[in-house]
C-alpha cells in the first residue's frame, strides 16, 4: 500500500479503535458532568449579571426621577414657606394695628366718658352752686326785705328810687 | 504563516552553525596538544570509545523511534514499562505482555502464541519458522494493544476527567454568585474563549450550544495531547496528537457531525449550486463533492504534521549534540531546543484552537440558513 511507504502515515487501528472509545467517553462524561453544568452557571451568571445593570440602571433612572420629584417638592415647600412667613407677618401686622386701633377707641372712649362725667360733675356742682346760691341770695334777701318792709318810708322810697331806675323808652 | 516562515529561517540558522561548528571541531581535533604520555593516553581511550559507541549512530532511527508508537514505555536507562499486546487474529482475542517480544538482552525475539508474532519496525507481525514477514497471515492480524500512545491518552482522558469534572462541581459548590476560584478560574476562560471566539462567530449564538460539548471536548482533547507530548519524560513524552491515526479519528469524528448535521441546502449548494447555469452546475458538484472530504482530511494532516514537525525539530537540535559528538554542541543545541520548545508550547494552543475553530466552521457552512433570494440576486 501507498501508506507504508512512510511508517508515520500509517494509521494504526489499535489508536484509532482507542481514541473512538476514549473520545465518545469524554464527550458523553464531560458532556453530560462537566459541560453542561459549567456551561449552564456560565449563562446563568451572565444572565444574571446583565439583569443586574439592567436593574441598576433602572434604579438609576428611578433615583433620578426621585431627585427631580425632591427637588421639585422642596422648591414647592419654600414657595409655601415664604407664603406663610408672609402671610403670618401680615397676620401680625393687623392683629397689632388693629390692637392698637382698639386700644386708641378704648382711649377715646374712656376720655370722652371722663370728659363727660368731669361736665356732668362740674354741671352738678356749678348747679348745686347755683342752688346754693340761690337760697343763699333768697334767704339774704328775705332777711333783707324783712328788715326793710319794716321801715314803711323806706320802703316807699325804695320803691320811688326802683321806679326810677326803670326807663320808659 | 508566520510559523512556517519562522521554520525555514531556523533551518537555515541551523545548517549556518552546523557548518561552523564541524570546521571548529576540526580545528579543535588537529591540535592533540598534550602535557604528558598518560593523558594523551586516556584521552585518546575515550575516543575510540565514544567512537565505537556512536559510530553506527543513526539520526532518522532515533527520531522516528521518538516519534513513532511504542509497545513499552521507556521510562530512563534500562527500565521501561512493557505495556499489554491485545491481538485480534482469526483465532480470536489474545493477551500478553509485550516484554515477551524482546529477549533480556532488548534483543527482539518471536512469540509464540496463537501464531508466531514478532515486532518488526514496531509494528507485530507474524512470521514463519524462518523468522520471515507472512504478509498474507499479518494482514488478518488486528493490533489492539494498549501502545504508549494508547496509555499515554488514557493518562490525559483521566486528567480530564479530573481537571474538568471537579472544576464542573465548583460551579454547584459555590453557586454562581462567588466568582471562580482554582481550577475552576483556569477552566472557565478557555470555555469562554471557545465558546465565544469559535462556536459563537462560526456557527452563531443560536445554534452554539448544541455543538459546545463537542468543540470543548475536541479542544481540551487535542490541547491535553500538545502539552502531554511536550513533556519529554513519563507521563508525557508519546507523540499522540502528532500521530495520524489520532488526528483521523477526531477528523472522522468532525466529518459524521457536520455531515449528519447538514442541512438541505448545504447539500443543495454542494450537488446543484443554485444561482448557477446548469452547466457551471455540472462542473462545480464534483469539486464541491471533493471539498466534503478534503475539509476532514486537512484538518487530519495539518495536525499531524505540525506537532510531528515539532518534535522532529527539537529532537534534531538535540542529536546535534551525538552528530558532533562534543558536548559543546550543547551550547548552541539547548538555548535552541528551549527556543524551540517555547514556539512549541504556542504551537500546541494554537493547533487545538484552530482545529476546533475549523471545525466549528464547517458546522456552521453545514448548518448555516441560506436566503435563496439575496443569494441568487447576488449571483446574477
């Protein structure tokens, strides 16, 4: 045969039979025992690792959004702020404006009250005077007419004198 | 490429220090210059002895004994392991060592058994009573001994086996979470890179992994061979992947699966390439028909020779140390062979690698879908 020429193509059928069992071993062992479960976690591995930066991806954009959401809230929360700030200190301003309105009625009006009790009082008392003084001018008076009309010439003259004061005009 | 190129540089490198190196041994020879009678004496004992010894010294003997198959394992100096002969003969199965078919002297001698059997070239053969080949009766004898190159790849199917299965149970061990550790860690890039740099590209993702068992095992098989073979003492040492019955076996194995797996129209581009006139299709089948068998075939040689070619080179670099018969030869020789061996160590991963990648890609021309109507617009 062309084969024998060189010893070192010439197949062997010893080798050959060998290495067909040796072969189909390994590949049904390794295939079924080492292949197949290495191959298995490997693409479960991957799997899980592109699934994560999937998720973390996810989370990402989720934390982001939650940011803007936060940051959007907190502006929110100063705009309210200032407007309750504002709206307490106008608040204030009129409870103290409207304090010191009330206190300035109540000022007046217990002024005006006192005012109007000095005039009564004082009207009392110039009327009480009056009184006094009117009793005091009658009783004069009568004690004065008494001793008077006592005197008849007297009188008569008095009376002549009065006369005479009075004007015919 | 570069490799061949590389090859045909060392040659000429090497033949360039041969001539160097016998005009230097030549100059060294002349000059017997000697102080006293006594050690012209033993100097000149010694080289008659070497000269005996290694005169009938044959380059190509020692070579092709290291390349070829073996019934005894030689392990150093006169002890070797004689490994089981199992033969197959029309008078059935028989066993025995194969320290029977040498004498104690590791003369050869015949068998006596079923018929007379005696190693000739390494390989058994039956002879007559006058110790001659009976070609017709040898013809009917079926070698199945375990050989060196049979133990040798039963050493690396049980390192495999070892290597592969406990880096397989890591997996189960410690769960998917924890990144690998040990074996598993060397394991899981080569998977990866034959997963991702073979199978996937030559025969996409979809279809990979059904054949993913079988390139591994085809790589791990073949790169476990090239390293075994590179170690030049027990458990290494066989030239199993540099052997052509090695590489026809995988070869065949790659055949029957991209064969078998063959769709419609892998066989109709083969038989009735379509797009064609009819008569480039009459003349294409035939080259197409071949391309089925070379493709194998290649595969089967490119091996062979490669890791064959390599263990010739860094055995000729050692036996130019017994050519000049001085062991400065060594200087040039050693630095060289290590060299060598490097290239070597490259040269294993690289012709696993590409035999599982061409294998792939024979799967994948075999099992590719064919769009017929972009196929045939591109040919018209």
């Amino acid at each position: 045969m062309l084969l024998e020429i060189n010893p070192l193509v010439l197949p062997d059928i010893g080798l050959v039979f060998w290495n067909t069992i040796a072969f189909l071993v390994l590949l049904i062992v390794l295939g079924k025992f080492a292949w197949k479960p290495m191959l298995k976690a490997i693409n479960e591995r991957e799997s899980g690792i592109s699934e994560a930066l999937l998720k973390a991806d996810k989370m990402k954009a989720e934390i982001t959004a939650m940011q803007n959401e936060n940051e959007v809230l907190l502006a929110k929360a100063r705009e309210e702020r200032a407007i309750i700030i504002k709206e307490a200190k106008e608040a204030s301003e009129k409870m103290v404006n409207e304090a010191k309105e009330k206190a300035k009625s109540e000022y007046d009006r217990i002024l005006a009250d006192a005012q109007m009790a000095i005039h009564q009082q004082k009207n009392a008392a110039i009327t009480d005077v009056k009184n006094q003084v009117g009793a005091l001018v009658i009783d004069v008076a009568e004690k004065v007419l008494r001793k008077e009309l006592s005197n008849k010439a007297e009188q008569e003259a008095y009376i002549k004198q009065l006369a005479d004061g009075v004007k015919l005009n | 490429m570069y490799l061949n190129r590389f090859k045909s540089l060392l040659v000429v490198s090497l033949s360039l220090v041969a001539i160097l190196f016998s005009t230097a041994v030549m100059a060294n020879e002349n000059p017997v210059v000697a102080d006293t009678n006594h050690a012209v004496a033993t100097a000149e004992a010694a080289v008659s002895h070497e000269a005996k010894k290694e005169g009938d010294f044959n380059v190509t003997e020692t070579i092709l004994e290291h390349i070829k198959d073996d019934h005894s394992w030689h392990l150093w100096g006169h002890t070797s392991i004689h490994l089981p002969v199992i033969l197959y003969t029309s008078k059935g199965l028989e066993f025995f060592s194969s320290e029977k078919f040498v004498d104690e002297h590791h003369e050869p001698v015949v068998y006596h058994g079923n018929f007379d059997y005696k190693l000739i070239e390494g390989k058994t053969k039956i002879v007559d009573a006058n110790g001659n080949i009976d070609a017709a009766a040898s013809k009917q004898l079926w070698d199945f001994s375990i050989t060196k190159n049979v133990a040798s790849l039963f050493i690396s199917v049980i390192i495999l086996l070892l290597v592969l299965l406990s880096a397989a149970n890591a997996y189960k061990r410690t769960g998917i979470k924890s990144a690998p550790k040990g074996v598993q860690s060397l394991m899981e890039p080569i998977v990866l890179f034959v997963r991702d740099e073979v199978a996937i590209p030559n025969i996409g993702a979809k279809k990979a992994g059904k054949y993913m068992p079988f390139l591994l095992t085809i790589f791990f098989l073949i790169l476990t061979n090239n390293f075994l073979g590179l170690i030049p003492f027990f458990p290494g040492g066989a030239n199993v992947s540099g052997n052509i019955a090695f590489t026809m076996t995988l070869a065949v194995c790659v055949f029957i699966v991209v064969n078998l797996n063959a769709n419609k129209s892998y066989w109709e581009h083969i038989f009735w390439m379509p797009g064609m006139h009819w008569s480039m299709k009459l003349f294409l089948a035939p080259i197409e028909l071949i391309g089925v068998f070379t493709k194998p075939i290649s595969l089967m040689i490119r091996l062979f020779a490669n890791i064959t070619a390599g263990h010739i080179l860094v055995l000729s670099l050692i036996c130019l140390i017994f050519i000049f018969k001085t062991v400065f030869a060594s200087a040039i020789a050693v630095p060289f062979a290590v060299f060598i061996g490097m290239i070597e160590l490259l040269v294993a991963f690289l012709q696993a690698f590409i035999f599982t990648m061409l294998a792939a890609m024979y799967i994948g021309m075999a099992t590719e879908e064919h769009h017929h109507e972009s196929h045939e617009a591109a040919h018209h």
